[in-house]
C-alpha cells in the first residue's frame, strides 16, 4: 500500500511516496538520496543510520517512514555543510574518530544527541542521571555512546572528539 508523507528534512519540506512497509532509512537513502545516513545492519544492532527525529536520536532502520508523518528530521547531511563543519564534525576530524568511515554519520548524529540530552537532563538508562555533573565524564559518554558500533574500533578518538565539544 502506498501512502503520502510529509517529512521536513533538514529545514526542507518534503512530500513522499512510500509504500507503507518502506523504513524512514529507505526513504531517506532512496526516495530522498540522502545517502550519508549509512545502512549496516539494518536491524537495529549498530547504530549506522541513527539520524534526529524531532529533537530525539533514533535507529531509522527501525522505524517506518509512515510513522514520522509531519516529524523533522536532521541527517549527517543537515549538520555541516563541507565549507562550514558543525563542531562535532570538525572535532571528529580533529581527533581522527573514524578509520573506514561508513559508522561516522551516525557516530556524529548520535553525539550531537548525547549532548541535546545532557542539556534537556535526560538520564541514561545505565549509569543513570549524572546531568548535575559539569562535565561529561567519559564512561557516560560511553554509555551513551554503546549504540555506535565502530568495526574499526576507533573508539578511543571518537571519545577524543566528543569530549573536546562537551567539555
Ligand atoms: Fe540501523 Fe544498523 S542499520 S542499527
């Protein structure tokens, strides 16, 4: 069944087609060809096509496109632009937080996140709220962070880049 969407996607307004079983990662990689958010696993495991719904990180291979009818929806592609790098993306160049490559847009899109959620003082569900702490410490942000899985395992530099624009 095909059925309309009305998404705004990095401050654009955008009508979609979708069959009703298609993911918002589908649509956007495919309808939309905003191919930064990345496919890895495609369910739910790594963390590859996090992208910010509504203020709120999620894994898009999970969710329906149908789902998010009217939702904003920030990708790797609407944080920076190549001339002008969103602080995060500078700091993960910085630091080296990527080998391959292929996790970084949703290591980015999900770090942009941890730090919206320290802000608004959404506890994490392990190690609990340590909102009142004035700097991230750095098994929060790896708690936060245990969704993004890095095959490369340059997760050392990814805590580098993150730290350096929390702090
Ligand atoms: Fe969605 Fe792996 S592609 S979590």
């Amino acid at each position: 069944v095909m059925s309309k969407v009305a998404l705004t996607v990095n401050g654009q307004s955008r009508e979609l087609d979708v069959d009703t079983r298609t993911t918002l990662l589908d649509a956007l990689r495919e309808n939309l060809h905003l191919t930064g958010t990345k496919k890895g696993c495609d369910q739910g495991q790594c963390g590859a096509c996090t992208v910010i719904v509504d203020g709120r990180r999620i894994n898009s291979c999970l969710s329906l496109a149908v789902m998010h009818n009217g939702a904003q929806v920030t990708t790797i592609e609407g944080l920076g632009t190549p001339d002008k790098l969103h602080p995060m993306q500078a700091a993960f160049v910085k630091h080296d937080g990527y080998q391959c490559g292929y996790c970084t847009p949703g290591q980015i899109c999900s770090a942009v996140s941890v730090l919206d959620e320290i802000r608004k003082g959404i506890p994490s569900h392990v190690t609990g709220d340590l909102t009142q702490a004035p700097l991230l410490s750095a098994a929060e942000i790896r708690e936060r962070m245990s969704g993004n899985i890095c095959r490369c395992g340059a997760y050392s530099n990814i805590l580098d880049a993150i730290t350096e624009v929390a702090g």
